[in-house]
C-alpha cells in the first residue's frame, strides 16, 4: 500500500509538487535562520570575551559594581601571586591581566605645541611577551593595517580611523592624558607602531593598545591590573563550566566583607548580555513554532483546496466499499512522504545558503558603525550538526497537522451524495 501511495504522488505532480515546494521553502528559511543566528551569536560573543570580559573575569568587588565607569583607583594590586594561583588551580583556561582606561591622545606640532586631541578608549595588555596569548586572542597581526607591531617600551598600536582622523602615521611621537589609580592627572608620552582595524565598532573608532608594563607605569599601578581575564584553551564559552569555575572561585578567594577582595563572574554576568543571551537560546524555538503554525495553515487550505479536486477519487474510493478511516490514514501517509521529500530539499538548499555566508559572510559595518556592542562587522553563519536536523520536525509536523486538519472533511462526506458526485 505504501508502495502504491508512493507511486501516486510521484505520477500525479499536482498532489505533490505544490506542497513539497511549500514545505522546502519553508524548511529552508528554518535552517538558514538557525545558522544565521548561531553564526551572529557566536559573533557577539566572541567578540565580547577577545576585547572586553574574556571567557571569565577577576576584579575587586568594588571594582566589579563600578566596571563600567573603569574605576582603576579600585584595581587589583599584586597581580602575580593572584595570577599563580589561578593558573595552579584552574589549568582549563590561560590567563592574563588587563587594564581598561580612558583618557586624550594629544598630537604635538614642530614645536610640541598641541596641534590635535581626541578622547580615546585604551587597553594595556601583554604585547611584548614572545609567548603572551594576547597576540591570538586580540587577533593583533591580522588587523595591522600600517607600521610595524610594538616591539619595545613606549610603542603602541592605534585604530587605523582614529589615525585618518588626527591624520597620524607611524613613527610620530603622541601624549596620552590620563589620571593615575590615585586620581592625580598624568601625561605619558609614546610612539605609535602601527595602526590596526580589528572589524569592531567600538574598537575600530577610538581604541589604542598598549603593553601593560607601559599603562602600569603611565597610570601609576605597578603590579596591578584593573582585571585578570581567562580564556578557555579552544576558544570557545562553555557557560556551564565557567560557572562551576566562577563559583569555586568565589567560595575559596572571595570574602563579601573586603570590597577590594577579587571577585569572579562570567562573560554573561560581567558582559551584560544576559538577556541577549536568553533571548537567542529561545529563538530557535520561537522560529519553529511560528513555522509550524504558520505551515500547517498554509498546508491546510492545499489540502482543502487538494480535497475539492479529488472529490471524486475521494468518493469513488468510500462508494466501492474503502473504510473513511483506512482513507484517511492513506492521505496522511502521503503528508509524511510529502513532509520527508520538502524537509530534506529545503535542508539541503539552507544548508548550501547558510555555508556560502559562513565561508564569504555578510558585511554588516554600515549598521554597527555607531554601535557600541562588540560584534564583527561582518557576520557568518555557522553550520553546525544539529543545523542539518533541525527543519525535519517543522517539515514533517507541519505537512502531518495540515492533512490531519484538512482530511476530516473525508468523515463528513455523506454516502448520499456520492453517486451524484460521480455522475458529476
């Protein structure tokens, strides 16, 4: 019987094409909207942890409830025994300390004279290291764009814009403006390397990188940092792991009574993305459930409008003797195979889609030039095992709800009618 229900629908294209059409479409959009949205998260996130949190993040308790003001006067002092310690006790990450601060890059004249300033966001990090993570993470040899990379004290890397801007080159000599942990203003005078774009809004308009050692002394924070940040080896967020970190953590080395005790969060808890975060795990449920709804209508009125045509098939099948249920069952049969030919086209066309954007991506810079989120300008899909599974159950629910829905018209036919149907 399945046999011969397969060879219908095969021989009769108009019962079956339409509906396998809608069901690829439909299952197409799923897929490529799964990957699209898993490409565009993994984005944020990443993005987030290279140049602001890390996977997680050590600061002081005060610090961490005044983090968005950079409150260095809060910082973490003796960095080094807080940092063997958390490379002896926590081996899944690499860790490395981290000083955020602003201040004005002033840009002397012939005579030193100040000829330009602008406000600029700073990092100091370990750059002059041979071995230091921070090359990797902060993607720092790719983004060069001019100059060379910092190889001694006093050389620093500025945004390639920010550069065209104060219309600056390597090898000029600048003065950044700042205060001290202490609150006391400070003047600190480098050479910038070379300009950098690293594809991030925020670090792209005004950011310039320094090694620590330089910020340290400029700032007045010997052996201190305002973060440690860790970074699990495969670069990837395991929130649940870090969790079990950040609470150990929390447990041995953190006391609520000393707000200068180091404290530890996540990316999520430090990053506020939170609610970013909550929102795009429900996402893809939300988008398989409007597809279902919204298919199975769609499928409902074909299989109405399916039912109409073959009234008289329909009527032929009842008037020689068929059981309405054995009708039924038949036409729900076809949905599954109906259902299984769309899932599997719309998969293989949203995967083909979704792959093209995770190899070439999607240049999204003119609508995150003025935002202050840490996301890439150009956004990938990201095609992953469960992307190729994931538009089967809407496929197949979807076409099985319509035919169910549309098909219980078969119980209401009256066998009066029948043969005036079919001298019709």
């Amino acid at each position: 019987m399945i046999e011969f229900l397969f060879k219908g629908l095969v021989r009769d294209r108009s019962r079956s094409l339409f509906p396998v059409l809608i069901v690829a479409a439909g299952v197409m959009l799923t897929v490529f909207l799964q990957s699209w949205l898993n490409g565009a998260l993994s984005s944020l996130i990443q993005s987030t942890a290279h140049y602001r949190t890390g996977h997680v993040c050590v600061m002081t308790r005060a610090y961490n409830e005044k983090a968005d003001q950079l409150p260095n006067d809060l910082a973490l002092l003796g960095i080094d025994t807080l940092l063997t310690t958390l490379r002896g006790q926590y081996p899944d990450l690499f860790w490395t300390p981290r000083i955020t601060f602003g201040g004005l890059l002033d840009i002397p004249d012939e005579k030193g004279e100040t000829k330009e300033q602008a406000p600029v966001s700073g990092m100091g990090v370990d750059l002059l290291a041979s071995d230091s993570p921070e090359w990797k993470v902060l993607n720092i040899r790719p983004a060069l764009v001019q100059g060379h990379l910092p190889k001694q004290q006093g050389e620093i890397l500025i945004a390639e814009a920010l550069a065209g801007k104060l219309h600056i080159q390597p090898g000029q000599k600048v003065t950044l403006i700042s205060s001290t942990m202490y609150g006391s203003m400070t003047y600190y005078n480098f050479t910038i390397a070379g300009t950098v774009r690293f594809g991030v809004a925020p670090m792209d308009r005004s950011a310039i990188i320094a090694d620590l050692n330089d910020i340290q002394q400029a700032l007045d924070m010997q052996h201190g940092a305002g973060e440690i940040v860790g970074f699990f080896h495969d670069d990837l967020y395991h929130e649940d792991r870090a969790n079990v970190i950040t609470e150990d953590f929390n447990t041995r080395s953190s006391k609520s009574s000393d707000k200068f005790s180091p404290i530890m969060g996540t990316l999520r808890t430090v990053s506020g993305l939170a609610d970013y975060l909550d929102f795009a795990s429900s996402f893809s449920g939300i988008i398989l459930t409007v597809f279902v709804v919204v298919m199975s209508i769609v499928l409902w009125n074909a299989g109405l409008t399916g039912s109409l045509r073959r009234y008289g098939e329909i009527g032929l099948r009842l008037a020689i003797g068929e059981e309405t249920g054995h009708v039924y069952r038949s036409m729900m049969v076809e949905s599954l195979f109906i259902g299984i030919a769309g899932s599997i086209a719309g998969t293989a066309i949203g995967v083909a889609i979704a792959y093209y954007l995770q190899v070439h991506g999607f240049d999204i810079g003119s609508m995150t030039k003025n935002s202050t989120m840490m996301i890439s300008d150009v956004i990938r899909a990201q095609v992953e095992p469960s992307t190729f599974a994931i538009g089967f159950l809407p496929g197949i629910l979807a076409t099985f709800l319509g035919a169910a829905i549309s098909g219980i018209g078969i119980y209401k036919r009256q066998t009066s009618q029948l043969f005036k149907e079919l001298e019709t």
